[in-house]
C-alpha cells in the first residue's frame, strides 16, 4: 500500500515539474535569440542600416521587401523578423506561465509578465528609431530596454535551473550585484558612444570626445568589481563548481572585452565584425555576470533560511539537548 502512495506522490511531482521545465527551455531560447537579436541590432548600426527600411512596422510597405532587398534591407528586415518572433515567444511565455501558475513559483507569471511588458517598449522604442531618424537618445534606450529584458529573462532561467546550495558564497553575491550594475551602466554608455558617433567625430574635429573618454574612463569601476569576483571566486573554498566556473569565464570575456575595445579604437571603427563583437561580448559578459549573482543569491538565501531554523530548532529544544547531558 505505501509502495502505491509512493509512486502516485512521484507521479505528480513529475507532472508539477513538466511546465516548469517547458518554460525553463523556452525562457533559454528566447535568451539566445535576444543575444543574436543585439547582435544583428550592432550590425545594422555599424553598416549605416537602420534606416534601410524608411517605414515601420513593415518595409517599403511589403512584408518581405523582395525588389528592394540589398544586404542593408536584408540586416533591417531580418533585425524586425527575430525581434516579432521574440515577441510571439514572449507572449507564449507568459501565457503559459499563468496558465500553470498553480504549479509553477509564485514570482514566475509575473515575472514574464513584465519581460513581455519589455519587449513590447523594445517594439515601440524600435519604431521610434526610425521615424524619429535614429535619434541617439532613442536608439541608447533601445539597446538599454534589450539589457534589461535580457537580463530578465536570464534571472527567470537561472531562478529555475536546479542548484545545490554549498553555503560558501559569503559576501560573493553583493560583489557579483555590483558588478552587474556597473556593467549595465558602462554598457549604456557605450550606446550613447555608438548611437552618437562619438568615436568618429572625436577623431574627425575634435566633438564628443567628452562621450568617448567618459566610456573609456568607465571602463575602470567594473573591470574593479569583474577582477574582484574572480579573485574571491579563487580563494572560496568549497565554492559550487557552477559559480567557480561563471567566474572563470566572467574573467576571460573581460580580457576579451577589453582587447576588442582597444583594436575598435586603433582601428577607428572601421572593421565592422570586431564593433558587433564588442557588444555582443559586453552582452555575453553581463549574462554571465547575472546568472552567477542570481546563483550566488540563492545559495546565500538557502544558507541564511537553514541557519535561521537551525537557531530555532536550538532555542527551542530542551537544556539537557542542547548541552548533550543525560537526563
């Protein structure tokens, strides 16, 4: 009988945990269609394409542009095609998360609410990009909005991976959190750089290179806080072996980073293919640097809530107990 009671209890954590694994794969996907989608995004910057399409949503008024098609309407169209599948994605997400809300954590329906909130202000800020002539302030909101829905999206899929807790992190997730922020930040400031021209007319007649030198000094906060984690990484013992690794690899995208950043201001940003790396290794290195604080946090919240009961348990257990005397 209790075999029975058994293997129906099994059963239904088994069926519990199907929409939370669905939605976990999917939450995945979408994180990488969005990291190709910024990609794509650099490109079309880079290679003076985002005006190629002159209308909004559709191009030249078609769906598919086919008389028009060039390489700039391709990087555009195909830009405007991955963002409306991301959308679509975004919407099944939260649908299937208050579909499922009886099963699934009680943050998750509203956390995919507010990811297709944000990607809804992407659609419109990326109208905006175009009738308004790619206005810098525009497009550096663009790409903040991207970041952060991102960013969302990477919380929710490293919330619901599983993870054993080592109880080790000490003071790691704040240093991670810190990290993230300034990362963010010197990300929004390579956009204004990027969406203003900063770079070029600083080279051409001297305007803006307050913006320029304002990015390159910004570069100094998180490389601090980015070499910080990795060297704590290194000297916790017993660290998870996930976060010994996220470090690691925080680590070397910033070497990477920083290498791409001095051959695009050597080379005047005229080799398109390390520009578009540039960001998208800025964006590879803040999802990193998100999954590990939001791992980190999870370890330090299940340490805190096991030391808390074990308090409890303490307190309230009988004298002869806690002193291990007989009674």
């Amino acid at each position: 009988m209790n075999e029975i009671v058994l293997k129906q209890q099994n059963e239904a954590a088994v069926e519990q945990q199907k929409p939370k694994e669905v939605i976990r794969r999917l939450v995945w996907k979408i994180c990488v269609a969005t990291l190709i989608l910024m990609a794509i995004g650099s490109a079309t910057r880079v290679m003076n394409a985002g005006l190629a399409c002159p209308d909004w949503p559709l191009c030249y008024g078609e769906l598919l542009p086919a008389k028009q098609m060039n390489f700039q309407v391709f990087l555009e169209w195909f830009h405007r095609l991955d963002a409306a599948l991301i959308g679509l994605s975004a919407i099944a997400l939260c649908g299937l998360s208050w579909w499922h809300r009886r099963v699934l954590p009680n943050w998750l329906p509203w956390a995919s609410t507010f990811a297709l909130f944000l990607i809804v202000f992407q659609g419109v800020l990326g109208g905006l990009t175009v009738t308004e002539l790619l206005r810098f302030d525009i497009v550096t909101a663009h790409l903040g909005t991207a970041l952060l829905f991102f960013t969302t999206l990477l919380i929710v899929g490293t919330a619901l991976t599983p993870y054993q807790r080592t109880g080790t992190v000490g003071k790691l997730p704040w240093v991670g959190l810190t990290a993230t922020i300034l990362v963010y930040l010197q990300s929004l400031l390579g956009a204004v750089v990027g969406s203003r021209w900063a770079l070029h007319q600083c080279f051409g007649d001297s305007q803006l290179c307050g913006v320029m030198y304002g990015h390159i000094l910004g570069l100094v906060p998180p490389t601090v806080a980015i070499l910080a984690l990795v060297f704590i990484s290194w000297r916790t013992p017993a660290l998870h072996p996930a976060l010994r690794r996220l470090a690691n690899m925080a680590g070397g995208l910033l070497i990477v980073q920083l290498l791409l950043g001095v051959a695009t201001y050597r080379l005047h940003l005229q080799v398109e293919p390390l520009t578009v790396s540039h960001q998208a290794v800025g964006a590879s290195l803040l999802g990193t640097l998100v999954a590990f604080t939001v791992l980190a946090m999870r370890d330090w919240v299940a340490s805190r809530e096991i030391n808390a009961y074990s308090v409890g348990v303490t307190a309230n257990a009988p004298i002869s107990q806690v002193h291990g005397s007989n009674p």
